[in-house]
C-alpha cells in the first residue's frame, strides 16, 4: 500500500467511527441471547481469543501506518499512542501515557486541541481539518487532523481518538500548482503571442487572450469548441487540419514554419508556427498544442534589409570613392567597383593583397600603423587628408575614414574605409585661398561701403572704405557699433526695420536710394543693397550691404533732368534727322523728324530697329560698316554725303556726322548721328568723244 492508500484508509476508519483497534464486547439483548445459545462460561475462550486476534491487528496496523494515531481520554490525558507518534517526541510510550498536550506543546497549541477534543466529544462529530502543528525544537509543520469520539460499550464517549499526519509536502506541491497555474494564467493573458490548445479533432480546448484576439474574439471562453474552419477561409483552414493531423499522425512537431494568414477582416499577416503533440499524462497523444508569433513586422524588415542590401550592393558598385573592408592584418577581404577600377591591372586581384601592393612603402606604412591603432582602440579616423603616392610616382589627395569593423558580438575583426579623392577639392582649395586674398583686396580697395552685421545690427565687419568714412583707423573700432551710433534717430531706425525684415523674410533689399540724414545735418544720398547673411548650415545670421554713394550721381540727376528737358524740346522740333543706337546698330532714340521721314508717328516705334528694317540692304550695310569702324577706333565721321535708297525706290541725298557714344566712365557704348537733307549734287557734264584714232600715246 502507498502513502496515499494508508491516508485514505486512516481517513475512511477514522470518519466512520470503526477504526481499526480492539473494542468494548457488544451490549447483551434478546436478539444476542438467542443467536448466542452458548453459556457465557462457554464462549469466554473463543471471545478471548478473537480479542487477542483483533488487538494483535490492530498494532500491527497502527505500528506500521505513517500516520500518526493517539488516543485520549476525557481529562485529556495520553491513554495511547503508536511508534510514529512515540518518535517525533523521541520518547517511549510508557513516558508518554497520562501525559496532556499541555505538556507535549506550546501553550497556545495545546489550548486549540485541548477545545478540539472537548468539541469532539460533546458533539460526537468527526473533526476533520488541515492545521499547524510544531514539534518541540522543530519548524511548523502542517498535518492532517481527522479526531472522533471514543465510545463504550453504553455508546458513552469515553474518550478521543485522533490520527494525523504530515501534509507539508502537500501543502507545498498545492501551493506551488496554485502558483503554477497563476502564472499559466498570467502567461495565457498577456503574452503577445497566440498560445491555443487542440483535440484530436481540431476543436480548440484552450486558447489565450492573444489567440482570441487575433481571430476577433473578445472572450477565449467562447472560442472552445470552435475550430479553424470557423474563423478561416476554408483552403486555408484545411491545410491546418492536414499539418496538424500529420503531427498526431508522425509524432514529429512543425517549428518555425513561416505562413501567411488572411484573418477575418480579409488583412493578411504573417506567422511564425510551432506546434507539437499534446499528450496526457499516460502519454497518450489527444490532440495538438502550438504558438503563433506575428511577424509581420519581422517580415518587413526582412524586406527592408533586403532592399537596403541591395542599396549597399548598389551604394558599392556606384559610389564614386573608395570603399574597402580590411582583416586584423590589414589585407583587403572586400573592395568596391570604383577601387578596381581606380588601380587599373593592380586592382584586378585585389582581394588578399595590401597597401604595400599598391603604393610607396612610405604611406603604406602608415596606413598600415593607423589601422592596427584602430584595431587595438576602437578608435576611428575620421576625415583625413593624406597624401597618397603611388609607385609611378602619381600623387592624389584623399579625404579618409577609417572605423573598426566588429562582428556580431562586438568583436573588432578588422577595419573599414571609404577615401574620396579630393585632389580637385584641393586645387579648389588653392584657388579660393587665392579668391579670398582677392576678397579681401576688394574690400579693402572697392570705394564702394561693404559692411556686415549681426542679427541686433551691430557691425561685425566692414571695408576700409567704410572705416575712414566713419573716422576709424582700425577694424576693431566698428565693430559692435550700429546705425544709432553714425545716424539720425530716423535714419537708424528705417535702416534696422529693412534689415530685421531681410532677416525674418530672407529677402534681400536691391538698389534702395536712401537719404542719409548725418548728426551735423548733412545729406548725402546712397544705394544700398542688403541681403541675408547665412553661416554653413543655410541659417541666417545677420545681414551684408554695399553703399555706394551717389550724392554726385542725384546732382548730376537734377541737371539731367533739364538737359532732358532740352533734349525733349529738340527731339520734338528739329528738322534734322538725329539718333542714338547700340552696339548693334539698333535705335535707342530719335527725333520725331527721323520717325516722320520713315513713315512712324511715334519716335518711339522706331526704338529697336536697324537701318536694314528703314533703307535698301546695300545703303543699311555701308552704314552699319561705317557705325562698326567707329565703334572700333573712336573716330567719327563728319559731314559724310550719302545718297540713302528707300525700300520703296525714293532717293534721298543726305549730309551725315556720325560720332562714338560713351557713358560716363568714357566706354563706347553706341553712335549718335546727326543726317540733314540736302541736294543732290550736280550732275557730271558727259565725256567728249574720242577723235577717230586718238588715245593716250597715239
């Protein structure tokens, strides 16, 4: 018999009232005195004999069950107990017997079973319950209690019978399966991945939260008993049902099987499945167990890295640098197309090799040293320029980056680099270096105002120009000052406002006259222009100006004005034909004769055309050579008669001076001419006939 056999045993004895152990001789009655017909005298030795029969049973039971059994009287008192009892006190019965708990157990403990046992027998009830127990120098201990009342042959209690027994472990294993399944429970709720059980028929048994909500349940409860066919298209449900009959069929689980699932929104997701035989606990299979992971996710990024694998097959074949990948000892393991191509013969078999194979042991040398620092610090390089000398003797500069290349657990397996050729950059370099010297011999030189300011409109630079007309010998001087410091209150403040506006717009101020207003009264006029001053990254920073003064150029204005008036007057009244045209012989002005003489009342509709639109090919082409040598030499041509052929035949005889125009800085821009009709000339008498046989020499 097992452990559990005895407790069901000792449970069952003790419940019923019968428990195993020598009892009182049956009350006498009528009934007993006729079944009985033997003299008492008479059955005395067979009664005795089966009373030794029974009690040699009886401790052969208690001595022998794990259990521990105890039998009190009603004061309490020990009047039996078994060997299993007698050792946990490691002490023999004959101590034990007369004894109460009170002298066996703390006070406390005592109290509770001294109530128990008068509970017991003032009810005649079965006690039966699990509690505490602490044995004399000993760790609390739960155990069993089963107590029932001991009776004589009157049926008068006489007493208390108890068993009980160790349940600690029990206790611990029912403890341990509540925590169990709590955590079951708790792993069924929350894990992100759909956990279901199956029979053998498909039906599901058990699903989690995850599982529910994937097929659009709100309540796992609700699912158990459905199966696939009833939250999938039917194709896809029956190839479940065969992979899951294969399991229960092979034994053999699947794992890790990728398929795409349509749910029943009509989206389709990825899974990730594993699922195995569920067995029971005699090992017999009775149906399927699995978990799906979404990785639909998973899946995407997969095909991103794909893409973006590609892109880097693509970023290598294409990318205009060199890009390589070296081992601990610095020999390439991988080169992009660009490298190959770039070492012609000696790049063909690159893989292997090192930079001592492809440039002057100098700078392999210390390529070779960088990398190793590289590789024992995990340090990089990061845009280097080097001097690169290949063995024919060729020089280029490049741009380097050098990192450490780990593997996977972050170990430095070698290094890589990517070097962009930069011998252009640097020839740029030279020529800006050399740009920025002119820069500054402009600024220094321009007579032009070239100044620039921070975002408050403080003067952060200007040009010598600028700084003598402030008065300052020294850069230094400007700097920090604003327009408040030279201006009128006025003038300041409308040079700020257009300057805070360039900055919150971006859009620059062109050609503005402005009227400078100075402290000790004095106007001067300007153009200025200004625009938005931004650092390296675009952001703008304040603003740049140049000033010119054209104070001269506004008084020089006022007498243009009446010089135009004048020219209005002549434009309008002479008789002579007068004009002014470009380079190209197109007519900037002319005088409202010249317009009438070709047919236009407007002189301005002449503006833009040539003598080709206004005379013959061949008169238009002598004029535009003549107009051309002036352009050439400066020389005018005066008093010129020139017989000008309309289109529609006319003939006019003309007296023409032609001179270079020029503007102000004296460059030849266009002619101006002056063409007055006059007569034709006369014409030439006709020649005598020669005399017959004459001629020069005859």
């Amino acid at each position: 018999m097992t452990t559990s056999d005895f407790d069901i045993l000792a449970v069952r004895s003790a419940r019923s009232g019968r428990f195993p152990g020598p009892h009182p001789m049956p009350k006498r009655t009528k009934e007993t005195s006729r079944l009985r017909p033997e003299t008492p005298r008479a059955a005395r030795p067979r009664m005795k004999d089966r009373l030794h029969l029974t009690e040699a049973l009886y401790h052969s039971l208690v001595e022998n069950l794990p259990q521990f059994i105890i039998r009190k009287d009603r004061e309490g008192r020990l009047t039996f107990a078994n060997s299993r009892f007698c050792q946990m006190f490691k002490k023999p019965l004959q101590e034990l017997l007369g004894k109460t708990d009170f002298d066996l157990y703390p006070r406390d403990l005592a109290e509770k079973y001294r109530q128990d046992d008068l509970r017991v027998m003032e009810t005649g009830q079965t006690y039966d319950v699990e509690e505490a127990n602490q044995p004399p120098g000993g760790e609390t201990i739960y155990v069993r209690v089963v107590k029932v009342p001991i009776r004589d042959s009157d049926g008068t209690i006489v007493g208390v019978q108890g068993i009980f027994w160790d349940v600690t472990e029990q206790k611990r294993a029912a403890h341990a399966l509540v925590e169990r399944s709590h955590l079951l429970a708790t792993l069924m709720d929350n894990v992100p991945d759909c956990i279901y059980f199956k029979d053998k028929h498909g039906r599901f048994t058990l699903v989690n939260r995850a599982q529910a909500a994937l097929l659009g349940v709100a309540d796992p409860a609700t699912i158990i008993g459905k199966s696939d066919a009833d939250f999938f298209p039917p194709d896809q449900a029956a190839l479940t049902r065969r992979d899951e009959k294969a399991i229960m069929d092979s034994l053999v689980p699947i794992v890790g099987k990728e398929e795409r699932l349509t749910l029943r929104d009509g989206t389709a997701r990825w899974f990730s499945t594993t699922k195995m035989p569920f067995r029971n606990r005699s090992g017999r299979v009775i149906g399927t167990f699995g978990i799906s992971r979404d990785i639909t996710e998973l899946k995407r990024v997969q095909e991103s890295l794909l893409e973006q694998l590609d892109l880097f097959n693509s970023l290598m074949d294409t990318l205009p640098d060199s890009v390589y990948f070296k081992d601990r000892e610095s020999r390439f393991t991988r080169v992009n197309r660009y490298l190959v191509e770039r070492f012609g013969e000696a790049g063909a078999d690159i893989i292997g090799k090192n930079d001592f194979d492809l440039f002057t042991p100098e700078h392999a040398q210390q390529a070779f040293e960088d990398e190793q620092a590289i590789i024992r610090t995990g340090m990089p390089v990061v845009g280097r320029v080097e001097k690169e000398t290949y063995p024919d003797g060729t020089i280029k500069w490049v741009s380097t980056t050098k990192m450490p290349l780990r593997d996977k657990d972050g170990r430095v397996t070698g290094t890589f680099g990517v070097s962009r050729d930069i011998t252009e950059w640097k020839r740029t370099e030279q020529r800006l270096a050399e740009q920025l010297d002119l820069f500054n011999s402009l600024m220094d030189h321009l007579p032009a105002f070239i100044y620039f300011k921070d975002r408050e409109g403080r003067f952060i630079r200007a040009n010598k120009a600028l700084l003598a007309r402030r008065g300052f010998a020294d850069h230094a001087e400007i700097v920090g000052k604003t327009d408040f410091d030279f201006f009128t209150e006025e003038h300041a403040r409308k040079a700020f406002a257009d300057e805070q506006e360039i900055l919150r717009t971006g859009r620059p101020l062109i050609d503005a006259l402005e009227k400078e207003t100075l402290p000790d009264g004095g106007i001067r006029w300007v153009i200025t222009s200004k625009m938005p001053l931004r650092d390296a990254e675009g952001k703008i920073v304040g603003t740049f100006g140049l000033t010119r003064d054209v104070t001269a150029w506004k008084q020089a204005e006022e007498q243009l004005a009446a010089h135009a008036g004048l020219l209005r007057t002549m434009q309008e009244n002479t008789p002579d034909s007068i004009y002014f045209k470009d380079r190209e012989g197109r007519f900037l002005w002319v005088s409202r004769a010249l317009a009438r003489r070709h047919g236009f009342q407007d002189p301005a509709e002449v503006v833009g055309k040539t003598d080709f639109d206004l005379f013959t090919a061949e008169h238009a082409r002598e004029a535009y050579e003549d107009e051309q040598a002036i352009l050439r030499s400066g020389q005018p041509v005066v008093a010129k008669l020139e017989k000008e052929t309309l289109p529609d035949g006319t003939i006019r005889w003309v007296s023409t001076t032609k001179a270079p125009f020029r503007d102000p800085s004296g460059t030849i821009v266009g002619t101006f001419g002056i063409t007055r009709e006059v007569p034709p000339p006369p014409t030439p008498p006709a020649p005598e006939p020669a005399p017959p046989g004459g001629g020069e020499g005859g």
